[in-house]
C-alpha cells in the first residue's frame, strides 16, 4: 500500500488506517479474538497506522489494540485520544490529561505515543492550556505527534500557535461533508486529515439495516440517518452509490473510501471491522481510482443525503 504524509512535522501512515472503536465501543458486543486476528491482518496488508481512544472501552479498547500490535510494534504507529469523561462529558483539565495519557501509555503497553489527540474541544479549558500539557508529552519522549479531533477552526489556530498541529481529525465520507469547511484553514496550516467514520457509521458498508435491526445500546439507534423519515432517501443515495460501484466491479465501501482518498492527498480513512475480511475489502480500495465523471456523479449523489451526522 502506497504512504501519505501527514501534516509538517514526518508523520508518514498507510493510505488507508484502521480505526479501532467498534472493537469495544458503540457498535453493541465484540469478540476479542476476531478483532485481534483482524487487526492483525490489516498490518499484514499494509496498514500502519492505528487509531484508539480511551473513551472506547475506557481503557479495554487501547489494551486490545495494543496486545494485538505488541509484535509489530516497531512497524506501526499508534494514535489515541483523551478528553471526555465517564459519563460522555467534556474533561480536558491539564490533571486529567496527564493522568489519562499515561494510563493510555500503560494500556497500549508502550513507552511512546506516536498521535495524541485532544478528543472533543472542551469548552471550559482554554486551548492554549490544553496544547500545553500536550506539549509536555512531546518534550518527554513519550509522544510523537500532536492532533486535534472535534473542533473549530479558531481552536486549530490557537492550538497550532503554541504547538505544531499534525493532524485534524474529523468524521468524513459521501454522508458528511461538513468539515470540508475547515479545509482552508488546515491547507493554511499545513495540517493533514484524518478521516474517521468514512463508511458512514455503517450506512456505506454494503450491509445497513434499518434500526430495528440492531442492539438497543447499538450508536445507531441514536443517528438520524437512521430516522425512520430520512431512511427511504438515504438508502435511495446507496442503491444510486452501489450500482456505480457494481458498474466498476468494486463494493461500496471501496467506493466510499477510495471517493475519501481521491478528495485530497493528505486525507487518510480509518474504517474499521472486527472481520478480517472486511478488512481485506477495505485495504484494496486504496488501489481504486476514478475518473473526474465519476467522481462527479458519487458527490451529486451525496447530496441526497438526509439528517445530519453525529457531532463527535
């Protein structure tokens, strides 16, 4: 798989990444051995960069990506996240910081961090503050690369002014355009994308189903792209998606995601899946290309998407 770069500051990662949360959060009950195996997988076809946060599993998601990496350590880099807390708040005091980066240390079994992010802005903790602690890390060895996830464009530049800023990442895919609206600012900053829930939370997978379908603590339940008056259009944008992708002898998701790397160069998706082979599908959608009509027709067919995407 071919590298991309990652804001100014060396950060080099897969074209595609692999995003950790739906082993142990939010998508209802996992099966450790299979995420391992298909974490583990994703690194043997190339994937190198993996991406966490504390607020997944508080704790149990960051120990399941790090056993899984511990043989391969050397060969990926590992991202993760603070800043919320146990009851979906908001907590980026510079104590609570500390504290949560080094349980994320001890949970990824490891001595570094190579990508710290500051999960959601957190309104009652000056940026500035936050970047500060962060920046603490930095200057100890014990992390790489500084993110910001979640945010404004105002909070990027405050941020970037006391630190370099590598990253931003934010929720991207034909569902959510949103954040194209900071694109001038990280184009200005020299800031790289990452780009998470670029399957839409599931709806670009190939296999969405309406609610009804799954758990009741499952995050869907709580998404209006899943709302019973939005459902007819969207599933209408993914029979118009799916059969350009049938066309092209490739699956929706590889669509969906090679659509995200054709966007920008600096862009790097982190679907995820606890089944190696879905990994395997999304991995190859890093060799898919398109022509501008085609490329062209997917994002006039975003533009029937219904309900807004989640906010964190």
């Amino acid at each position: 798989m071919h590298h991309r770069t990652l804001g100014r500051q060396g950060l080099v990662v897969s074209a595609i990444g692999y995003g950790a949360m739906g082993t142990t959060f939010a998508y209802g009950p996992g099966d450790d051995t299979e995420s391992i195996a298909a974490i583990r997988h994703a690194h043997d076809l190339g994937v190198t960069h993996f991406d966490t946060a504390e607020l997944y599993g508080w704790g149990t998601g960051e120990r399941l990506l790090g056993t899984a990496l511990a043989p391969v350590r050397d060969e990926v880099t590992i991202a993760t996240k603070f800043g919320f807390t146990d009851t979906y708040g908001q907590d980026s005091r510079p104590e609570h910081v500390r504290e949560v980066v080094d349980a994320s240390l001890r949970n990824l079994g490891t001595d570094s961090i190579d990508l710290l992010y500051q999960h959601v802005h957190d309104p009652k903790v000056p940026i500035e503050d936050v970047v500060g602690v962060m920046q603490e890390f930095v200057q100890a060895g014990k992390v790489r690369y500084l993110g910001l996830s979640n945010t404004d464009a105002e909070n990027i530049r405050r941020a970037n002014a006391v630190h370099p800023i590598s990253v931003l990442q934010t929720e991207y895919s034909v569902f959510a355009r949103e954040s194209e609206d900071l694109f001038p600012v990280v184009d200005e900053l020299g800031i790289g994308l990452v780009a998470y829930s670029p399957l839409a939370r599931g709806f670009l997978s190939g296999a969405v189903r309406p609610r009804s379908a799954y758990a009741q603590d499952d995050i869907r339940q709580f998404l209006e792209w899943w709302a019973p008056e939005h459902w007819d259009a969207n599933t209408a944008v993914v029979a118009g998606l799916t059969e350009l992708a049938d066309a092209k002898g490739i699956s929706l998701s590889q669509l969906a995601l090679a659509w995200i790397l054709a966007q920008r160069d600096d862009i790097v998706p982190i679907p995820g899946s606890r089944s190696p082979g879905r990994v395997a599908e999304n991995v190859a959608a890093a060799a898919v290309t398109f022509s501008s009509e085609e490329l062209e027709r997917i994002t006039t067919l975003g533009h029937g998407v219904r309900g807004k995407r989640a906010t964190g």
